[in-house]
C-alpha cells in the first residue's frame, strides 16, 4: 500500500493523515458510500434477509431474484459506516447476473482479503471490493465490511470451502 | 480556562495507563463514561488486599478472615458516608447498576407489582433501567410508561404531572444521561412521585463519578451506581434504598452469606444489607472501590465538578466551531458526556480515524436506542471527559476532527 498517504486516486491527503486511514477510507469507498449502487427494493425479490450488527445498529436488507442458477437482479436498503455500506453497494455491482457458485466463491474471496491475502488485491473478478483491502488492518471493522456478504450467504446457502466464518461482536458495554 | 482546584498534573500522574502511547501518539483517553481509568491507589489497595489480607469473608474464625470482612466492612462504611447513607446497613454490593436495578425489578417486583400497575421511566434511559422492568412487565402484567425528551435534551417534566397516577408503583430515572450528559432534577422528580404513592429509583452509574451526592437530600428510595465509571474496579457496584424498604423486599438471589437458618424445610434471611449479598462477594472489588472514594474525596467531588465543569465548557466552545457538528445534549447543567454527529461521517469511521490519532471515543448507540430513535439518529460518536482530561487533549479532538473532515471532503 501507498508510502505516503497519496490514494490512487491522486488526490494528495495531508501527511498528518496515516497511511493507513488514507488507504481504508479510499475514494472509491466514500464514492460507494455517498452514491450506493443497487440501493432500493426488489418488487418480487425470490430470496429476502435482513441483517443487522447489534454492536453498532448497523443494518442491511437484501434482497434477490434467483432465476435458475444465476442471479437476475439485487438491491439492498442499509444504514450504517461508510465500510458496511460501500461493501453492499461494491457487491451487488459484482452479483448481477452471477451464477449462485460465482456469488458464493466471490464470498469466500472477499473474506480472505479482508484476512489480509494480497494476492486478491489484483483479482479483477472482486472489482471495487479491492478497495477494501486496507480494513485488513482495522480487525474490528472486519464485520462491517462483511455485513452485505452474510446477508448473501445467508440467502444462497453453504457458504464454500476455506471460509471462515464471520466475527461475532462482544455483548453490549454501558 | 481559570486555573483548574487541583493539580492536574500531579492527577494525571496517579493514572499509570494515561502514561502511554496509542498507535505512535500519546493516548486522550475520552471514554470515562463507558468506563473510567484507576489511580495507582486503587490498584495498590487491591494488590495489598490479595498480598496480605484475602480469605472469605463474614465466616471465618482466623486471623485473614478477621482482615478480610474488616476490609470489606470498612469498604460499606466509607460508601455509606460518602453519599449520605443514614446507615451502613443501606449499602448493598452488587456487581454494578445492571444488577442493582435487576435486584429492585426482582424483589421489590415479586412483592409490591401486579397486574395493571405501571411503571414510569423516561425515554432517556440506558437499556439497563428499561429491559429489567420490560421483564417485570411480562411476568406481572404491569405496564411502563416513559416520559418524553424535549429537542434540548432534557426531561418534559410536564409529562410526570400528565404519567404519575395512583396505578404508578415505581419511578425510574437516570441522575445523568450516558448519551446526553443531562444532570435530571432527580430530587423534584422524587417528591412528585412521593406524591402520588410511588417509589422512586435513580439510576447514578453517570453521575456517582461527577457528582458529590446526598442520599438523604436527594429522596429517592433506591440508588444504583457502578464502581468502575468512578475509579473503581470493574464487577462492583452499589445498591443504596432505605432500610425500612430493604427490610421488607424479599431476596434476590438464594445462597450461602444471605441466610439466618437452614432447614430442609426452609430457611430464614439474615440481616440486611446481608439479605441480599448471597455467596462469596466481589471481597477485593470492594475494597478497591473504597480505595477509589478515599481517592475522589481526597480531591473533593466539588473540586472536581468545578474542574469539569470549566473543561466542558471549553469543549462545547471550540466543538461548536467545527462546521458540520451537532452536539446533542444542553449546554448547561450537564457533565462532560458530549454526544456529536460530524458531516455525513459515520460515528464508527470518526471513532476509526480519532483512535489512529490515539484518541479514544465511543461510536454506537449507547445503550440508548429509544432515545436514538427519538432523536431520529442511528449513532453518535460520544467523548466523555473526567477528573484527569486537559484542554490539550480537547484540542487533540478537535484536531483530529478536523482531520476527520479532510480525509472524508476529498474530491470524490
């Protein structure tokens, strides 16, 4: 990742701002953020899920339409950080259209990024969600960013081999 | 800011984990009202405790025991007399204010509330002064009632004149908000729930820490307060109510340490507070929170009120210049609990990039979905400040939050 704090965008951040944040809050996820992609409601979604992160009140409803095995269209309605939200957005531009064995390998890939496997960086077929590469670092944002994806695998069934399962929040603080 | 009572410094000094840095920067610790640091007193008296002294307690015919229930006696006794408890038999251990307010909805539910009763609470309450008395209402029949929150973020006392009815068993009210940092007219809202037959329980787990207290000013009839929002240990707490009514509430829990007599056909209760303190306690948790009110009185809870009084200020002032930020909460006659929203950054990314700046806040809902609900907002991120923060630090903040802003208004 970027030395300095210069994103691939290009625009120059202040060098007060680690390197780190520069490279989890990239453009392209405040992009995602501020203009969600697929966001709205499905008129007859065949599989539907609402899922939310207790710790935080995050919360994503998404919905699909299934026609054999491929998946025809999808939307979510959301509300929550700017991870939680640009990841569902950034998935569902890559579910359009995917065969179920597609969204479910897609899955297990964007988990082991988030786990840190570089090699994913380059993976054309994760698209935007490459951007999200530098929540490796920021382990207790892992589950945000994860949010949209557990919402799929709960609607699509057996998640695939080598994927580990989603981090579970601690109870609730005063 | 005018000179602050104390040393700030010397303070500062007494906290060993303030000495530190967080991710490359000195740590700014905000975060007091999820949970306070401890002064190096408190963790010695707990180390001497377990060095020289531990062995159960109230049971024991030897010499560490003698020390032990001696410590832990003297540990009632100093709580008693810091919040103006008549009599040290008021004191109850608990764990904290979770489990003193479960113990009143337990007991005093099981004897005193039935089936169309109510219960009023308010609709700023911690989720830890509302789920205990939703699960009251679905073992009695009782009903909760809250009264509402003006846009400024107090109470609508109103509401109590319109709530209050001789159906109201019980009155529950928070002394300070966690989201809000509103300090509740606790002692009006006492007397008018007098007036119409009901008790009154407040919930002081934000205010034990900044407030000096007064049990018997205050009139209410249960107090509840957590030790480690107040320098203490975490696992410790305080049930406070009068005698007369501890006297008639049935026990909480059943065991060893609570009882009179046991037969196989039943079993008499032992004195209070003892009634209500069944198994081993939390010996060295007590003696630690004693350690910590010996601590804040030897600072003086007023020199401290004044202090942060003087440090709240100065953060609404230099908070208030930050275009893009909402402080929810009054500007006066409040602690230094300050909730904000920040431009369309979300409180969880603001809590990411302050911590990467060693600043810690809390990002969430606190424990108070009504109330985000009612304010129609899923989050704040909340900075709450103590008897040890600086401006410095406030200034840090600010920094930070300027940052926030940056790295969030790029050209995207």
């Amino acid at each position: 990742m970027s030395e300095h704090a210069d994103t691939p965008g290009g625009t120059s951040i202040d060098r007060r701002i680690p390197s780190a944040l520069a490279d989890l809050f990239q453009e392209v996820i405040l992009d995602h953020y501020r203009r969600p992609r697929n966001k709205g409601s499905l008129e007859a979604p065949t599989h539907t899920v609402t899922m939310n992160n207790p710790l935080c009140g995050d919360v994503i409803e998404l919905s699909i339409s299934v026609r054999g095995d491929r998946i025809d269209e999808v939307r979510y309605e959301g509300r929550g950080c700017s991870i939680s939200q640009a990841a569902v957005s950034m998935m569902t531009e890559r579910l359009k259209g995917a065969r179920l064995g597609e969204a479910r390998a897609l899955s297990a890939k964007f988990t082991r990024l988030l786990h840190g496997e570089e090699a994913l960086q380059r993976d054309e077929k994760l698209g935007d969600l490459r951007a999200l590469a530098g929540v490796s670092k920021f382990p207790v944002r892992i589950k945000c960013a994860l949010l949209g994806f557990n919402c799929l695998d709960e609607l699509i069934g057996e998640p695939a081999a080598g994927k580990r399962e989603p981090e579970t929040g601690p109870g609730e603080q005063r | 800011m005018v000179a602050p009572p104390y040393d700030i410094e010397a303070v500062r000094r007494d906290f060993p984990i303030l000495e530190q840095k967080v991710n490359g920067q000195p740590l700014v610790y905000l975060d007091s009202a999820a949970s306070s640091q401890r002064p190096r007193a408190v963790i010695d008296a707990i180390r001497r405790h377990y060095e020289t002294s531990h062995a159960n307690v109230h049971r024991g015919a030897h010499e560490l025991s003698v020390r032990a229930t001696e410590a832990y006696e003297d540990a009632r006794t100093c709580v008693a007399a810091h919040i103006g408890a008549e009599d040290t038999a008021e004191i109850v251990f608990v764990r904290g204010t979770t489990e003193a307010i479960n113990l009143v909805a337990g007991s005093l539910g099981k004897a005193r509330i039935g089936s169309g009763d109510e219960i009023l609470l308010t609709k700023m309450e911690h989720h830890s002064n509302i789920v205990p008395w939703q699960l009251l209402a679905e073992r009695t029949g009782a009903t909760l009632r809250f009264v509402d929150v003006s846009p400024e973020g107090r109470l609508v006392l109103d509401d109590y004149g319109r709530m209050l009815s001789e159906r109201t068993r019980l009155v529950g009210v928070t002394h300070v908000s966690n989201s809000l940092g509103v300090i509740n007219p606790v002692r009006e809202i006492a007397a008018l729930a007098h007036e119409a037959g009901a008790l009154c329980l407040v919930d002081g787990a934000q205010a034990a820490p900044h407030l000096a207290l007064d049990m018997g000013a205050l009139g209410c009839d249960f107090y509840a307060f957590s030790g480690h929002k107040m320098c203490g240990p975490t696992g410790i707490g305080v049930l406070w109510a009068r005698r007369a009514i501890l006297e008639e509430m049935p026990p909480y829990q059943g065991g060893g340490e609570m009882i009179a007599s046991v037969t196989l056909d039943g079993s008499t209760w032992a004195e209070v507070p003892h009634k209500f303190e069944a198994g081993t306690p939390n010996i060295a948790g007590a003696v630690g929170l004693g350690a910590a009110i010996r601590y804040l009185d030897g600072i003086g809870l007023d020199a401290i009120r004044r202090y942060e009084t003087e440090l709240t200020g100065y953060a609404l002032e230099r908070l208030g210049e930050i275009e893009g930020l909402r402080i929810y909460g009054p500007t006066d006659g409040r602690v230094g609990v300050l909730s904000f929203t920040y431009l369309d950054v979300h409180a969880h990314d603001l809590a990411t990039i302050l911590d990467q700046r060693g600043i810690a806040i809390r990002a969430g809902h606190h424990c108070n979905q009504p109330l985000m609900e009612h304010l129609g907002i899923d989050a704040t991120a909340r900075a709450s400040l103590y008897l040890y923060n600086t401006p410095q630090e406030v200034d840090a903040l600010c920094e930070a939050l300027h940052l926030a802003g940056e790295l969030f208004c790029r050209r995207v």
